[in-house]
C-alpha cells in the first residue's frame, strides 16, 4: 500500500475505535437498545468507508505497480487476491 496514504486511513480507525469503545460504554450503562444499535450501525458504514479507502489504495498502488511492471505472475497474484476479497465479501 503507498505508505503517504496511511495517515487518514489510521485516523479513521482510531476514531472508530473510540465509536467501539463508546457502544461498549453505553451497554454498560443500560443505555437504549434502540440507541445503542444505531451507534453499531455508524460503526459498521464507517468501516465500510475505510474498507472503501484500502481497496481504491491498492487498486491505484499495488495493482498499478503489479500492471506497470511487466510481470505477467506478479499481475495474476494481484487479480487473484482481488478475485478472494470479492468473493470473501459475499459471505
């Protein structure tokens, strides 16, 4: 992954962190469920979000590095491991 593009991607995380810590928090306090589910709610669509940001990143870094290359093995890998994610994700 290009490495200057890390930054907002662990700011995000670290915020969501916090969101986690948060949920945790509020069923602690007994706080509504209804409240509480639309905080997981928030979680997940910014996880989402970050999910979003590293698969444009590897797109545009490691597949971009793997098609400029030249290297018809280095570029099947790359296919392949995009190939597993998607197929991952239906789960």
């Amino acid at each position: 992954m290009c490495s200057e593009y890390f930054k907002p991607i662990v700011v995000s995380l670290n915020r969501i962190a916090g969101q986690v810590r948060g949920i945790g928090q509020m069923v602690e306090d007994e706080r509504y469920c209804i409240d509480i589910l639309h905080q997981i709610h928030a979680v997940k669509a910014a996880l989402s979000k970050v999910e979003d940001q590293v698969l444009r990143l590897h797109a545009a870094c490691c597949v971009e590095e793997a098609i400029t290359s030249g290297d018809a093995e280095l570029q099947r890998s790359k296919f392949n491991e995009l190939v597993e994610v998607f197929a991952k994700a239906k789960l």
